[in-house]
C-alpha cells in the first residue's frame, strides 16, 4: 500500500533548524539535500474517506507496516544514490525531538518522521566498515545461540580498524575504562543506554495506538 513519504528539505534555514534538531550534527546542515522518510497514514485516511472506511490505525502492525516501507525504501534510495557517485548518510536523530521535526515540517495526523538521509556529493571516498561475520548474521533452519566465536572475532577485527579511537560512548559508572575497547564493549555500551524514551507520546499523539 506504499505507506511512506519522503520530504526533500533543501532551504538552507530549515537544514540548520533541522540539524541543530538531530543532535546538533553539522554536516546536515552542510549536505544540499536532507531528505526525511515518514511513516505515512495519512495518504490512507484520504483513500478510505473517498471510498467511505475508516482506517484502523491503533494497532503496533500500523505502525510497524510503514515503518519497515520507510526502510525499504530508504536504502532502495541509498542504493540508488551511491550508484550515481552521491553519498548518503542514514540519521536517526531525526527521532530525538519528533514533535518539533513534526511541527517544522508540517506532519498531519496518522504521520510520523522515522529516519533522515543527508544526499550530496561526497567529499572523500568513505571506507567500507567491516560487517558482522556471516555465521552472526545468519541461522540455518533454526536460531543458533552459540555465536560467541562470530562475535569476539568481529570485535578484534573492529577494534583493529582504530574507528573507536575518539569516539569511546562513555558510561556514567566507569567513564574512565577504556581498555579492550571494541564492538562488544562499544554496542554493549548503546545497548545500555536509555534512548528517546519519549517516543511513545507522540506517536500515539500523531494517531499510532500501539495496542
Ligand atoms: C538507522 C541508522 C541511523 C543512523 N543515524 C546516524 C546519525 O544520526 N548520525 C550519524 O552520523 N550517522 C548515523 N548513522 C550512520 C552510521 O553511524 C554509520 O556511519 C553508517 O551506518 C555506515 O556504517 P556501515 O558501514 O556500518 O553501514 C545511522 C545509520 C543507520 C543505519
């Protein structure tokens, strides 16, 4: 039912706002083009009311729907761009103060912004990360829990890469320990963390019930 749409943001004051929104990240504001997937119901509530339904929209499978369309979409989009010479970077603060990305960009009801994308040219050839080791990745026939090997093996190939260097998430009871710093640390580290607890209200403030 294509259940997403996309705003392309390119006035210069609506890119900074909107930087400044998503964590204060600069090169937001410095990309031409900041595009903005939504979660979009709103498309639905006018088919329905043209051929006399009422959407149901309380359920979390509402919600989950669009979103998984925004992803789907997004990277088809990523694929596209980097296939052109563009550069592209997915940002997820878009979801750190979603009331005032919804008032900014005008969002109705049965709407909801799930992830930026900045797309310029690329000042430099990024490096390609290192991926998790198929056997992490992939269950034949049933879920393998024993992925200890696939995960200490990721951890010392990230770690050898020296992309943790700087940029250590720092822990309220032991911000000083940084030694056998890799991605274990690193994701457990994230992984730990409270984030954008307030989610809930605006969505269901935007009409997405989650039941
Ligand atoms: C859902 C999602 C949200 C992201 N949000 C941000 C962000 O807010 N700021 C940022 O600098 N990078 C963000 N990134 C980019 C990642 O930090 C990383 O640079 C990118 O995924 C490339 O890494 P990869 O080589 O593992 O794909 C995000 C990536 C994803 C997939």
């Amino acid at each position: 039912m294509q259940s997403y749409s996309v705003i392309a943001v390119t006035g210069a004051t609506e890119r900074k706002q909107l930087s400044v929104l998503c964590a204060d990240q600069k090169f937001i504001a410095e990309a031409p083009v900041f595009l903005v997937w939504v979660a979009d119901l709103a498309r639905l509530d006018r088919v329905c009311e043209l051929r006399g339904y009422t959407q149901v929209t309380e359920h979390v499978e509402s919600f989950l729907i669009p979103a998984m369309d925004c992803a789907i979409a997004s990277q088809t989009a990523a694929l596209a761009a980097e296939s052109l010479g563009l550069g592209i970077c997915f940002v997820g603060s878009i979801r750190n103060n979603p009331q005032e990305v919804i008032d900014l960009l005008e969002l109705p009801q049965h709407t909801f912004p799930i992830v930026g994308m900045t797309l310029g040219w690329p000042a430099k050839e990024p490096h390609l990360k290192p991926r998790l080791p198929l056997p992490a990745i992939l269950h034949w026939e049933n879920y393998q829990t024993d992925q200890d090997t696939a995960l200490l093996d990721y951890d010392r190939t990230m770690a050898a890469t020296g992309i943790y260097e700087g940029r250590q998430v720092s822990m309220p009871d032991k911000p000083e320990v940084m030694e056998n710093y890799g991605w274990l640390e690193h994701s457990a580290r994230r992984a730990a963390r409270v984030v954008r607890a307030g989610m809930r209200t605006v969505l269901e403030k935007q009409g997405f019930g989650l039941k």
